[in-house]
C-alpha cells in the first residue's frame, strides 16, 4: 500500500485530441479523437451527462496479484495509510486534494474559466474550486497553425461585449480580448480560479489541479461539437454563471508576473536531479516536482506527502522494503505519504503532490 501503479484512464471530453497519448505509451498508429486527456490519482467522475458512463474519469489501482480497485473506494477504506494522517483528518479520505491530467488537444477549446474556492461554494456547494496549473510538454503544428494558449483580458476587454457574445454562444470578439501566447516545452503555468482562458490546438500538457471538473465555457460548439446548456453554464442561470469570469484586465508584463511560475532546482548530483515545478507552500493548493533520473534516486521523508507520477520517457523501478513496481514510459502510479522508494533507473517522472 506504499507503491500504486493505476491502469490507463482515458476520458471523454466534448473537444477532440489525444494522439499524443497514444504516442506516449508507445502505440505505433497514435489518433485524434474523444478521449483526449488520461486522468491520474483520480477520485473525481467526469462530468460528461452526454455518456452517462458511471465512475467515468475514477482512476482504477492493479495489484501486484492482478486485482482491480477503484481509487475513490481504495480511499474510503485506506485513506489514512495512503494520504497521511493531516490530509486524512482535512478531508476524511475522500481525495489527496488535486486532480492531475495528461491533457493533449487537436482543436482549440471553448473560452473558459473554472470557479475560485468561494464562487465555487457559493454556487456549487463545493469546498473546493478548480484552481489549475499546466506544465507544457510539447505541442504541433495542426493546420499551420503552431500551438497556443489563450489567457488572462488585454486591454481590448470589454465586459458588455463579452457578455452579450457568451449568452449568444459565438465569441468571435471575444476571442481578441485575450492574451495569445505559444508555448515553450518546459513553461509552467498557473491559471487561478476565475481566470479566463482557453487552450489552443496542438497543446500537449500536463494539468494539476483541485479536486473537480467545474468549468463554466459559453461557446454554444466545442470545434464541429454542440454544446448544451448544461454544457456552457455548469446547470446554473447563464447570467449567474457568468459570475465565474473574473474581469482582471492585465498588460503582457503583469500576466507573466501573475501566472509564469519559475522552476527551482532542489537537488543534484551524478544520480539524479530534482527540480521543484509548483511550489505547494506557496501556490497553496498543490505542488509538482520533476525528477531526471540517471541511476538512483530515495525519495527523503521531508518530502512524505501523497504523490502521483507520471513517467515520461525510460524506464524506473521503485522499491520501498518487499513492494516493488516495476514502470515504463506512459505509466501512471503513486506513492503513499509514508513511502521512502528507492528509485533505480534511467527516466523523466512528473511527480504531482
């Protein structure tokens, strides 16, 4: 119960997308389409009313043995031995506190924006709003047009316009009233709850996020896809969902300042580098660490939180006293607040916490 490796979770999404995915855990004819995001460490169902998939988007846990466990019951019955007595007792085991996607899109998504913690218990009775951050791994080219992020108002915003176009559900202006920015493997973004947003075709990222998939988009068509009511305005009064959208207008040099987070490296030597992504003490809601991994690297119990991994390239084998997991390239796993793996190998892991 210290070494968790979870089984693919592909999730349906209204936006095409996902061969990035597929290329990732190695499959020789990687293809756009439906599932365009792999959830990790999930306890959360997807909100997708259009499948009616039940437990859609919950990870599943193997065993050594071969058996299956859905993550969110694993909680309820180990939510202390997994996630530590603190974050046991602040939410009775019922999530480690963030969600973490791979997330990977052929169209660009609707403009959007997900609730802060107090908008989000204001209209959905949620402790928790849905703060995010993307770590962006790559991106191509689709249609000759090079990958992007849209995010944060410029100085065009205009409230009244914005308004009128989300309840119309076509954003054509409003489209230019948001920063555009291409990416660069590496970047790090935080995108905090209220802030608006939207990501462009081509986008390949890692997501942290808190624990939930609200999210407010008014487009009445995700690319070729409608969208409904339901869809646009999260079940709420389209006026009141608007609300989410916080109305920050901010110049190129204040949005770098307000979400371009800066990597700090931890730690170095021939064996391994660490490299601190999200720092948690500060950001508050979740943290992210890169670990580059030449021959052996022990996780030390100052960094004994719940964690879930993703690696990305090579290959690790982690050993904490008789439990071993043995990874590849694509696979998803977690350590448990009380694991000190050993860590043997050649690899990229991206460790959410």
């Amino acid at each position: 119960m210290k070494l968790l490796k979870f089984l693919p979770n592909r999730v349906w999404r209204v936006y095409r997308g996902g061969a990035n995915l597929d290329c990732l855990r190695g499959d020789p004819f990687p293809t756009d389409g439906s599932f365009p995001e792999e959830w990790i460490a999930s306890a959360v169902t997807a909100l997708n009313p259009q499948r009616g998939v039940e437990g859609e988007g919950i990870s599943r846990v193997q065993f050594p043995d071969g058996s299956v466990e859905r993550f969110d019951r694993l909680l309820a019955r180990a939510g202390e031995e997994l996630l530590g007595p603190e974050r046991y007792a602040a939410t009775g085991g019922r999530t480690p506190g963030f969600l973490t996607k791979l997330l990977d899109s052929a169209i660009r998504l609707p403009i959007q924006a997900h609730p802060d913690r107090a908008t989000a218990r204001r209209l959905f009775h949620s402790p928790n709003g849905k703060t995010e951050a993307w770590i962006v791994l790559g991106g191509r080219e689709i249609d000759g047009e090079e990958p992007y992020l849209l995010m944060g108002f410029n100085e065009r915003f205009d409230w009244e316009l914005f308004r009128r176009e989300a309840l119309a559900g076509v954003m054509e202006k409003s489209i230019d009233m948001m920063h555009r920015h291409p990416i660069t493997p590496g970047e790090v973004i935080l995108i905090p709850g209220g802030f608006p947003h939207a990501i462009g075709s081509g986008v390949f990222v890692q997501e942290i996020m808190e624990p939930t998939d609200w999210v407010i988009q008014p487009e009445a068509c995700c690319g070729e896809q409608p969208l409904t009511l339901q869809d646009r305005f999260g079940g709420l009064e389209p006026e009141e969902a608007l609300s989410v959208f916080h109305r920050e207008v901010l110049s190129p040099e204040e949005l770098r300042a307000k979400v371009f987070l800066t990597p700090q490296e931890l730690f170095r030597d021939d064996d391994a580098v660490l490299t601190r992504l999200i720092d948690r003490e500060r950001i508050g809601f979740f943290g992210a660490l890169q670990l580059d991994l030449f021959r052996y690297w022990r996780r030390p119990e100052s960094l004994g939180v719940f964690m879930a991994g993703t690696v990305l390239d090579g290959e690790v084998r982690l050993i904490d006293g008789d439990e071993t997991l043995q990874l590849k390239r694509g696979d998803t796993f977690a350590l448990s607040a009380s694991a000190q793996p050993e860590f043997r190998g050649k690899a990229r892991i991206l460790l959410a916490l």
